[in-house]
C-alpha cells in the first residue's frame, strides 16, 4: 500500500531515502527492498511515486530503478532491466527540469549500470564517456563512481592500459575520500582488471585490500565476490585447496544474503579450478550445473562465460568436436545479447586454445610449455627468479636468467614483477650516480645469514612497556641492529603481524632462512619489497612473519631474567 506524504513527513522521507542510497552502495537489495516496499503498490511493477514533489520523485525513481536492475540480475528476474531504465530514465527528465545537473549525472551512472546489468556493454561505455565531460570538481564521489565503473568496463573489453591511467589518475584521490564504499569499489575493479591482464600478483594484492576493507565493514555482498574472483587467483598460483576454500565463502555469502544469481558465477569458478587441477571430470559436472542456473536466465555474460569454460574442458579431454559446438553457442548468444567486440574477445581466446591443431604442433607446443613452465615457477615463487629456478631443477639461477633473457624476452615484466631498481628508490639512484664517478654510494645493509630464530632457554622475561601479544625471539647481528642505531648484537622480540607497509621493519622468510628490513613499495608495480643484497624479497602476508618490538644485548641476555627494552 503506498504511503503518501500525508502520511510521511518530509524528515520521513529524508530518512528514508538516505537509508536507501545507503543500501545501493552496499549492494545490498534485500535493505532496499525493504526500504522501499511500503512506497510502492506492486513490487514487480514500475512505481510512479506520484503523489511526491519533483525532486523526491526523481530521486526514489532513480534508486528504484537500481534496486530492479540488480534484482533483476542477483536473482534472475526477466524484464526487470527494462523496468530499471524506464524508471531511471524518468528520473533523469525530473531532474533535467529542476535544473539538478549532479543528479542528472549520478542518474545516469545509474543507467549506464542497468545497461550494464543487461548485457548492453556498448550503451554503456558511449554513456560514461559522454559524463566524463560533465565534471570539474575531481573529488565529487559521483565522479569517483564514474571512473571506478570506467575501470570495470575497461577490463571487460581488454583496454588494460587505459583502465590503469584512470586507477593512477584516482589512485590519490580515493585515499582521501571518506566513503568506504567507494575505496572497496576501487580495490575490487583494480584487482579485477590485473587479474585479466595476468598480473596474478597485483591483482592479490588488490584483492586482500579490498577482502580487508569490506571485514573491517562488515560488507556482505562486497566481500562475497571478492572470494569469488579471489579463488580464480589462488587456482591460477597454483593454490587449489585455498582456491576451494574461497570458493565456498563466497557460496556461503551470497546464499546468506539470498543473491542466488550469484550462486552459478560461484559454481563456474569452482568448475575452473578443477579443470586448474586437471581434474576434468569434476570440472565438467561443475560447469554443467552451472548451465542449468544460467538457461533458466537473462544473464548473458555468465551464460557466456560458463560456456567457455565448458569449451575449455572439453578441449582438454580432446573432445574438439563437441568443443566446438559449444563454442558456436556461445557465439549467438555473445552476437545476439552482447556484441561483436565481446564476441570477437572468444575468438582470440578461442585461437590461443587451439593452436596444437594446426599444422606446425611440435614447433610451437614445446616453446609455448616452456612458456607455461617458466610463468607457473614464478608465480609459485612470488617472482624471485632464485626460488623459480630451484622449482624447475636448474642447478643455478643464472639459466632462468638467460631462458627469460634470450627466448622469452618481456615476459619477467609482463607478469607483474619488477627487476631490481625500483624508480622511486633514491639509495639505489645514488648507488647508479656514484658508480659514473667512481664512488661506492653509502647503502642500507640487510644480510639475510645473521637473522635467526632463538631459543631463550627457559629465562624469565621482564619488558620496560605493557606486553600483551605473542612474540618469536630472534637472533640479531650487529649489522641488522644498526637499523635502530644499535651497533652490537641483539635478542630481538618479533610480534607476528601481516601488516604490510612502507617503512615499516619487518622479519619476512625467505626459501629457508630469514631476512629483515625496512618495507618499500614500488607504485610503477604496486608490489611491497625487501632489498636484501641487491636482491627484492616481495613481501605478501604469506611470507612476513612479523614486526621487532623489543630487544636486549646479547652480553646482557645471559642473565636469568632478560630486561627487554621497547623499539
């Protein structure tokens, strides 16, 4: 039944549509559904919101709009999409006669994503770039939505380079904005655009910030894809059983939350990490049930998607014939619902899929494992070329070198890493500068040898500050401690911690043994390092064990009872 504003008081409505625009960032439809329930008269049906003035009308038109795009494609309800754009673009010639141009604008972000919704890629990209041009003040969060949703169009078409000039051009300007949702936002889209541009590790890095951000604020929809896309990145480093697990929170998330749309993108990536592991049969009963959800709906780009993994699978049981037809499939449905740039994008993969079937198999097949050998030992390796030559049987690191050097030119950089010269770092400028006059520049020493576990033998601890958390004792050398302005060897009190920040002095493992130093953060790489001997450790939470606290003499640490002195 609706209310009208005899019911409503202004302050009502006021609430009430600010606890809906709440809603909408947070993706969360059952909150808007719930909000806007007693608005309406037929859920399913386009509300008219006639008896509010102008500007509120607008306004709840635009948010229903949204609110039956995305529950048009979180639970697969036909022709909602075209109910959205009909009500958003109601919205937009209200706001067009009260002269409201922000509203106009966010309007029709909110259109570009019910096209979006819709499987209308083309409409709108043509609508964000028309908007670009509509904006002057940079820090405008309808602006930061706008571009943050231009990335997102940019990774689905493949224009990476672009997509990355818009993540460097807001990168500053997202850590001073106040709204949460949109820093999440911005750390799942850039995550996602390096996860298809195979930058395995920057796209985890992005990942882990934004699964952060969204426990910090308890966002359930938000961190559900998140495992979702994340379990793809962990399958492609090789990481199955964590793969699996991720894949499962994200099931779990979007069934709590009731987005059962979801449930067969979730389903596709668990049949995708099979066929990771070669477990093909799995893989292939996976995707099919996928298939079934997606049939039964209007969701192209997930219809399309699951198809291709089916085609993959297919291709490598070397069942060709069937692959194929499911490949014609999925190129009706792509021309049909989707375009011909989308479909043409399952060409070019189709061809890379194929190649040992044409006629020049053995001369391209061998270099191409090699390839694949070479990429997977990097990644498993976290880019650390010693490391990836011990996993692939070199006897010395100096033979990866060359492969990379003569036969796979690029390819080190193309995966995400950097080699050993970070742009920003000034110590490794001054070393380049002093080596053209033949002067050794003065350079931070970590030597990974004199950093070591302890055992402190039963002694009694006393500290000089309020010791609440766990610690590993650590051996260091003079040389290490000089890093506090210490110049002799000490027991070193590491609390564990996967912070990870520039500055900060953490111990990290490295292969076997340990290595301590202050963090660094190349931003041309987005990747978190330690330079130990010339060498970059890349530092994940994975590998860093934790931050000295404490510390005392090792002439001192002999007495019974050890006085550890705060760092």
């Amino acid at each position: 039944m609706n209310k009208s504003p005899v019911t409503l008081k202004k302050l009502e409505i006021f609430d009430i549509i600010a606890s809906a625009r709440n809603a909408e960032i947070c993706r969360n439809i059952s909150e808007m559904r719930k909000i806007l329930h007693p608005l309406i008269e037929e859920n399913d049906c386009l509300a008219s919101f006639d008896d509010f003035e102008l500007p509120i009308k607008a306004e709840l038109l635009r948010l229903y709009g949204f609110y039956l795009t995305f529950e048009g494609r979180a639970r697969s309800k036909r022709d909602f999409h075209l109910l959205a754009k009909d009500a958003v673009t109601k919205a937009i010639t209200f706001f067009e006669k009260e002269n409201l141009v922000d509203k106009v604008a966010e309007s029709k972000i909110t259109l570009a994503f019910c096209y979006w919704n819709n499987s209308e890629i083309e409409e709108a990209e043509a609508l964000f770039e028309l908007l670009e041009t509509d904006f002057e003040n940079k820090l405008d969060p309808v602006y930061l939505q706008l571009q943050i949703n231009r990335i997102m169009l940019f990774w689905c078409s493949d224009r990476f380079t672009e997509g990355i000039q818009i993540m460097d051009k807001i990168a500053e300007i997202i850590k001073l904005c106040n709204d949460f949702k949109l820093q999440i936002m911005y750390e799942i889209e850039s995550a996602n655009l390096f996860h298809h541009h195979k930058k395995i590790h920057k796209a985890e890095f992005h990942y882990t910030n934004a699964i952060k951000l969204c426990r910090k604020f308890n966002q359930g929809y938000f961190l559900a894809v998140v495992y979702n896309n994340y379990s793809l990145v962990l399958s492609e480093l090789g990481r199955f059983a964590e793969a699996h697990e991720y894949a499962a929170y994200a099931k779990q998330g979007f069934k709590r939350i009731n987005h059962t749309g979801w449930i067969p993108h979730v389903i596709d990536s668990q049949a995708q990490i099979f066929l990771g592991e070669e477990r093909f049969s799995d893989a292939l009963d996976m995707v099919e049930s996928a298939l079934e959800y997606f049939s039964a709906s209007d969701d192209h780009f997930g219809h399309i998607g699951a198809l291709w993994t089916k085609c993959r699978i297919l291709l490598k049981m070397q069942k060709i014939t069937e692959a194929f037809n499911f490949y014609a499939d999925l190129q009706i449905i792509a021309r049909q619902h989707v375009g011909r740039k989308f479909s043409e994008r399952y060409s070019e993969l189709l061809s890379k899929e194929i190649y040992p079937l044409q006629g020049n198999y053995y001369e391209r097949e061998v270099p191409e494992f090699k390839k694949f050998l070479v990429t997977r030992a990097l990644h498993a390796a976290a880019g650390k070329k010693t490391e990836a030559a011990r996993l692939l049987g070199f006897a010395k690191h100096q033979n990866l070198s060359e492969i990379l050097k003569k036969q796979f030119p690029g390819l080190y950089e193309d995966l995400g890493y950097a080699e050993r010269n970070p742009r920003s770092d000034k110590t490794l400028k001054q070393t380049r500068n002093s080596s053209r006059s033949g002067k050794k520049a003065p350079r931070e020493k970590t030597n990974r040898a004199v950093v070591s576990k302890l055992e402190l033998g039963g002694r009694m601890l006393s500290f000089s500050w309020n010791m609440d958390k766990d610690f590993v004792p650590f051996y260091f050398d003079a040389n290490a401690m000089r890093s506090f302005n210490i110049n002799e060897a000490a027991v070193v009190l590491v609390t564990p911690s996967d912070d990870i920040y520039p500055g900060n002095p953490v111990v990290a493992l490295d292969g076997e043994g340990f290595v301590f130093g202050k963090v660094r953060y190349d931003s041309f790489a987005s990747i978190f390092f330690l330079e130990c001997d010339g060498e970059m450790i890349f530092l994940t939470q994975d590998n860093v064990i934790g931050t000295p606290v404490g510390y005392q003499s090792m002439a001192k640490a002999k007495a019974e009872i050890i006085e550890f002195i705060k760092i």
